[in-house]
C-alpha cells in the first residue's frame, strides 16, 4: 500500500503494525521514520536506542528540559540520557503526543481496567520486540507516544488519558540524528484510543531525501 | 543538629549534604526518610533503586500513569518500573515537587548557562555515588526532584523552572516500601533553588514510628 505523502519521487512500502502488537527495526542516520495513524484516534508507543551502543536510550526527563515544554512537535528533538540528539520531529500534522507516562503493562491493565482480561499491554509487545536486540524489559523507559492525548491540567497537575486528536491518515515524520534500534507499537490500552484497536502504519524514508 | 521533627521519641541525627554534592546510602524496608530544606528554596534530586536488584528503578513514567497527576504530595506512591512502590510520602509541607525532569548535568549546564563554568551537575554527583553500589551513570533515570518547582501550562504546554516554594526547615518525608538504595543531591543548578547554593538535610527514621 504505497502513498506518495511527500511529493518524493521514491517512495517505500508502509509496513503494517497489527493491532496490539509491536515490532523493532533498525533506523539507520539520516532516515526519516513516518508513523501513520490510519483509521484515526489510536497510539504508537515510540522508543529509541543507539544501535551502537544500547544504554543510550531516549530520555523523556532530557527532552522535557531542553524542549522547556511538553507538547512536542514539529521542531523539537527527541535526546537520549546523554544529552545526544536521537530524533528530529520534522514534520507533524498532529500537534498532540505524550511524552509522560510508560508504556503500560500487564499490571497497569490490571489497575486500570479490573473487569478486562489482563493484557501484556505496549510494554510486553516492547520488551519481545526488543529483546533479539539485546534490550531487556527494564530498559524500557518513558515512551514517545505518538498520537496520545494526555491534557496536563496546570493548576492542578491532574493528568488525563483521552482519544487521540488524530484523523485517518495523519501521521508524524521522525528523522535519525545517529543510528537506532526504533521500538514501535499498536497501542492495546482501552482509554488511549477511545476504546477502539487499530492497526499502525509506518514508512521508512530514505536519507537525504529532506 | 538533631531536632525533634515529628514528636518522636527517638531521633536520628540529621546528615548535612553539602551545597553542589550528592550522596547514596541504603534505606531499608519501612525506615522513613526525612528531606529538609534547611534554608529554604533548595532542591534536592531523588532515585532509588531497589536493593537487591539494582535493575528495578524509580520511574517516573509509571508513577504519574498510576497518579493521574504530575504534582504528587502526601499519599502519592512512587513507583518502580516492575509497578512495584518503593516510597510512599506520607508528609509533605511543601506541595510541590518535580516528577518531569532528569537531574541536570555538564551537557546541560553548557545549554542553559553558556556563560558559566559548567558543572557535572546532581547528575554527575549522583553518578559518582551510586558508581559503589553498581549503579552507572546510564542508568540514572528521571528523578524526584524534591521542593523543585517546575509548574506546567497547561494550554501551551510550556513548563518553567522556577524558585522552590520551600521555607527554612520545610521537609518532605517517604517511608520505603522496599529495601532500597537512595540517590540524594543539594541542587547544583542555578535555575531551580533562585540562583543560589545550598546544602540539604536528612534524617532516616527507624522502621514502625510511623
């Protein structure tokens, strides 16, 4: 299912993502990854690592300080806990991504949703997805979640899960600041997609391209 | 300087951190730790790591998730990244903390105080400290930054770094859930304690006086 998003001349295949579930790939410097929301309203937990060097990771805490805001977008940059840039947003037609909260997990399901059926949620799709790489399930740490709405009420510092303000087709375009082991997923939470499970799309462009 | 805090009939001697420096020290199951402002408007970096498996870790992703609030106080849980509480706030006479920033360190300081000598920060002095219980510096996640005052808006999202509300003598106090090893620092960062250099306090209580 090729799209000609970006007016380029080459253009490569969207890979799907199922939903609940994710997947890990390489990332090369210079790439731009495009995450795709494609029916709308749903969540990809994005990590990042240096695929030279795996303990360097990305850092919500170094971003949120550098970035001196929490709603990123098209501008800022993703760094890693040593200060490196890992990802560039350099292009975002949907304004609103968390960059707060861990991907949840098996016990986070059960805290949150105590009738459901427990499920291993973004953070075991993650931790299967990275392990061939070498990543254990602790290294996962604060995500970049693309796509998930969580409005920060500023006087009362209460925190809220909504849908995500995405449309059908919407998408956020990452660029690679040095190589990586990219971890991705199809959001499996309930209260971040309104309900609904939906497939994730994600392309890979080639570098030099912007 | 021991001083009767809490009514109790024994206490412990307060530690005096010194202004710019960080320390690491055990902190077992059910002791509570006291953490003073002794001269107000200071901040003092916190991690924690469990024990007996230094690859469980304080995080803030989880914490905030299970909060549902970014401003956590007394009866807020901190939480690690297995779910697990490590440390409970079961005092708090400040009200304001931060859970969004990791502790600042040489990189930083080149970026937000270009005209200063860097310094390696509560980062490299936290690095430095856990280095004898096995902890390296990658492994340094987002801190609870006590008395730190970094208030969110809530509309554009921005965040400032602001002077502590903290007066002389103010503490915070978080009783642990678990057998834990602390990181605790006196802010090296001219931003978060208004441009001044001070030391912090704090005091271990022992097990079941709470």
């Amino acid at each position: 299912m090729p799209v000609q998003l970006f007016g380029r001349r080459q253009v490569t295949d969207i890979i799907e993502i199922p939903e609940r579930s994710g997947t890990a790939f390489r990332l090369a410097k210079g790439e731009t990854l495009i995450v795709i929301d494609p029916r709308g309203e749903q969540v990809a937990d994005l990590l990042a690592f240096n695929a030279a060097d795996v303990d360097e990771v990305i850092s919500s805490g170094r971003t949120l300080d550098y970035a001196e805001h929490i709603y990123l977008t098209k501008g800022d940059k993703l760094y890693s806990n040593r200060s490196n840039v890992m990802l560039d947003i350099v292009e975002d037609v949907v304004g609103r991504h968390d960059f707060l909260l861990t991907p949840c997990s098996f016990d986070t399901f059960k805290h949150f949703y105590p009738d459901l059926e427990p499920h291993r949620g973004c953070f075991g799709n993650l931790a299967e997805a990275l392990d061939p790489y070498g990543i254990g399930a602790d290294r996962i740490p604060v995500a970049f979640n693309c796509f998930m709405n969580v409005p920060v009420d500023g006087a009362s510092g209460r925190l809220r899960v909504l849908p995500p303000i995405s449309k059908a087709g919407d998408h956020i375009a990452l660029r690679a600041e040095m190589d990586l082991i990219i971890g991705l997923t199809a959001c499996s939470a309930p209260d971040s997609n309104g309900g609904t499970f939906k497939p994730i799309h994600y392309r890979i462009e080639p570098a030099q391209t912007r």
